[in-house]
C-alpha cells in the first residue's frame, strides 16, 4: 500500500549501506544501531501518510498522518538493522505527491550509531 519515494540521486556514501531500486531504497551493509530521518516536502499540500518501511513492514514509530493537507512531512526512529535489511521511504495518499523537479523534495538519512 501506498508508493516507494524516489529520492534525489545527491548521496553521501559509507561502507555501511548499500542502494538499490534507482535509488529509493538502501541496504544494511552491516549489522548495528541506526537513526534514520526522513524528510517529504511535496510541491503541493498533501492529505496523507509518510512513513519509513523495513523489509516491507511499516515501522509504526515512523509514521506521520496529516490530518489536513500538509507540505512538509518528517520522522526520525532508532532502531536495529541486519545485514541485508532494505529501508525505504514511502507515501500513502489520495492524490498523487509530486516532488519539486531537481531538488530534494524528499531525503533519507540512515546513520549507523554502534
């Protein structure tokens, strides 16, 4: 349910997480502790629900609902990843969310702590 945001091709590489999928989901390079931020800023207000999936499950921690037609939409969890664990941005609503054209109208910050 719902749509994988794309994510801007503009990347700060480490040997700890991988990308796949033209860029919109990354992979655990290695095991540890993670922060992950996620930042949605639709070209136009958005009725709906952004969130951060891990191997194809929500993480309900993550998930920000707008009751009202928002443009900015952000989350930041902690939580443990696996080796080969996938992490993805994604986006539920009733109308299309289309992100300002080269810019970064969405980003996802995984940052491995321990």
């Amino acid at each position: 349910l719902g749509v994988t945001v794309p994510l801007p091709n503009i990347m700060q590489r480490s040997t700890d997480i991988g990308f796949a999928k033209a860029n919109s989901e990354f992979i655990v390079q290695k095991d540890g502790y993670f922060q992950i931020s996620y930042n949605l800023n639709p070209s136009t207000p958005v009725a709906g629900t952004a969130q951060i999936v891990i191997n194809n499950e929500i993480n309900k921690a993550s998930v920000m609902t707008s009751q009202l037609a928002a443009n900015h939409f952000s989350g930041t969890i902690l939580v443990p990843l696996h080796k080969g664990d996938r992490v993805s941005l994604r986006v539920i609503s009733a109308t299309p969310v289309v992100l300002p054209a080269e810019s970064a109208g969405a980003s996802l910050l995984l940052l491995r702590l321990a």
